[in-house]
C-alpha cells in the first residue's frame, strides 16, 4: 500500500514539473514575439549605395546592327572582242584612273579591217567625183535644192555612204582592242594574264571605285520607323573596333524581309583602313524627346520582373517598374517611378525592401 502511494506521488512530481516546463517555454517564446521589430532593423547594419536622380531629358536611343562592307562603284570591265591578250597592265589592288589602258589585245586583225575600210571610202569617193563630173552644169548653177538631191544620189550609188559606215565599224573593232578602265577606282579579282586567248564579252576583272563606302545592315522591323534619310550612323569596322567612322543613311528598302528585318543602307568616306567586303557595326542614333531615364545600373530583375530601388526616409524602396528604349548607359522608364526619384546604382542586387541605406559620397 505505501509501495502504490509513493509511486503516485512520483507520477504527480513528474507530471508537475513538465507542466511547469512548458509553461517557461511558452512565456520565452511570447517574450521572443513581442520583441519589436524595430530593434531588429537597428541592429542590421546599413547598406552602403551610390545614388541618382530619375530625370526627364533627350534619350538617345541607340539602333545596333551589324553588315558587309561594299564599294561604292563596282563595274565590271570588260573584254570586247575575241583574241589573244598581248599585254595585262594592272594588277590586283592597283589604283587605275578612268580611260587608263589596263589591257591589249593582239590588233593585226583588227588593224587590218580598218586598212581595208579606208581604201574602200578612197575607192567610193573616186568613183563618186567622176560620176559627179555628168553634172557640172547642175553643180555651178545657184539651184541649191536640186544639187542637194542629185549629190545625195551619187553618194548612194558610189557607195560613199556604206563604206563611210564600214570605216566606222572597223575603227570601233580597232578600238575595242584596247580594255580601259570604265570607272576610277582598284583593279579586283583579275582573271586574265598576258598570252591568254578570250573570246567576246568575257570579264577582264572588277573596278572597285572606293571614294565611297556603303555598309547594309539589317534593322528589326519595329525599329525602321526610328530611322530617316541623312540620319547619322557610328560605323565600326573589324579592323578598328575602337575608333568610329562617321556615316549617314542613304537607302532604307521598303520591304520587310521573312525574318521581320528591314535593309538600311548608310554610305561613308573612303579611308585606308577599308576593304570591300569587311564586317563592320554600325550604330545608328535615335533622339527620344521627353523620356524619364535612369542609369542602367539602377535597373535589377526580381522573378523576371524589372525592379528600381528608391531611397525614402534612410530606406530602399521596392519599385516595379515598366522599362522602355535602352542604350547601353541609361534606361528608359515608362511607369513604376517619379521624376526626381532618387534610385540607387550599386549594391542593390540582394537589397531588399525597407533596408536601412547610406549614401555613399564621393
């Protein structure tokens, strides 16, 4: 019977002493709760951040696109007549000027065509002053129109007219053995040398006129409306990816290619750093009147979304906001923002909203 007591006695010790346990838990864990948050906050160290201010300005949209290099002549020079090239005059890269002779064929048969034309005009026009002498009563009289006629007629029936004709035909086969340079420029893709037979109409090489350069790029459709004619363009070619050449846009197509990709055309001075065919980048600058702009650095994405931390009251501020144009520098700002907001550049990847902030001077 004691043995039974003593044990219920235990049980109600052990009973008592958990109650009171939890009950000291439970003041602990009220007393963690009602702990103001406040004192949470002050004990966070402040956040240090560069700032600046949302304005409103001139924004100048920048248009990037990317192209091939052309001449701004390209003409073909060609070989008229068939033979055997005597002499190659050029070679490639050379500067030739127009009507310079680059090539000669073999002219002996060219010469002598042209031979035989002119001794058949001496022929035709002996023939013509001795049939002209059946007329000499017609010829010294004052009857201008009726001379006019009958001297018509024996020019016909001499043949003076037709071998006038073949002179001519013969000296422009004559000529035609020598190719010039149809326009100034650099002697390119040469096919021919000296002792090479070539038939009629065959393609000697290319002259490449260089004064001028034209570069066609590409822009997105959604674009094309921000570009006009005379437009300024940054040309950056291959060889020099540090140093702008200034161009201007002299043809935009009027078709949207199967890509959604319009054709703009932007033509440049000639420099020595150029070859036809180069790669170059071209940038093309759109001013936007009246735009609120941000530094690109005050512009974070949080789940995707476009995100500008503001300072209010020592405080970041979360901001969703709804981004226009961009230029590589700055940041077009639609909506989510006031003008004269003070944003912050840096640190503000992991910055949350309310942190404590401090302005960094420089």
């Amino acid at each position: 019977m004691k043995l039974l007591i003593s044990m219920k006695n235990s049980t109600l010790l052990l009973f008592g002493f958990l109650i009171a346990l939890f009950s000291a838990c439970e003041e602990d864990k009220e007393k963690v709760e009602e702990a103001p948050s406040e004192s949470f906050r002050n004990e966070v160290a402040a956040t240090e951040v560069n700032i600046a201010t949302a304005e409103r300005k001139s924004f100048d949209y920048l248009i990037n696109a990317t192209g091939k290099l052309e001449a701004g002549a390209e003409v073909l020079a060609v070989i008229e007549q068939a033979g055997y090239l005597l002499e190659v005059n050029v070679r490639e890269g050379q500067y030739v000027k127009k009507g310079d002779v680059i090539a000669t064929l073999d002219p002996t048969e060219a010469e002598f065509r042209l031979e035989k034309a002119k001794i058949s005009l001496r022929n035709a026009n002996a023939e013509y002053e001795s049939m002209k002498m059946g007329f000499e009563a017609l010829f010294a009289s004052d009857n201008s129109d009726q001379k006019a006629v009958v001297d018509e007629q024996l020019r016909a029936k001499s043949g003076v007219f037709m071998s006038e004709v073949e002179l001519r035909e013969a000296q422009m086969a004559f000529d035609r053995s020598v190719v010039k340079a149809p326009i100034s420029g650099q002697v390119a893709d040469l096919k021919y040398k000296a002792g090479s037979l070539v038939g009629a109409s065959t393609e000697l090489c290319q002259i490449l006129g260089t004064n001028e350069f034209i570069l066609k790029v590409k822009v997105l459709e959604s674009d094309i409306s921000l570009i006009s004619i005379n437009q300024k363009a940054e040309v950056y070619p291959i060889s020099n990816t540090q140093t702008a050449l200034t161009g201007r846009v002299t043809g935009i197509n009027p078709k949207v290619d199967e890509s959604g990709l319009v054709q703009v055309s932007i033509t440049l001075a000639a420099n020595k750093s150029l070859l036809p065919g180069m790669n170059a980048r071209a940038i093309i600058r759109a001013p936007q009147n009246n735009s609120l702009v941000v530094p690109k650095d005050a512009l974070v994405y949080r789940s995707g979304r476009a995100v500008v931390f503001t300072i209010e009251n020592k405080e970041s501020k979360w901001n969703y906001v709804e981004v226009g144009k961009d230029n590589g520098e700055e940041v077009e700002i639609l909506e989510g923002i006031e003008e004269n907001s003070t944003v912050i550049t840096s640190n503000n990847l992991q910055l949350a909203h309310q942190a404590p902030v401090q302005i960094v001077t420089e």
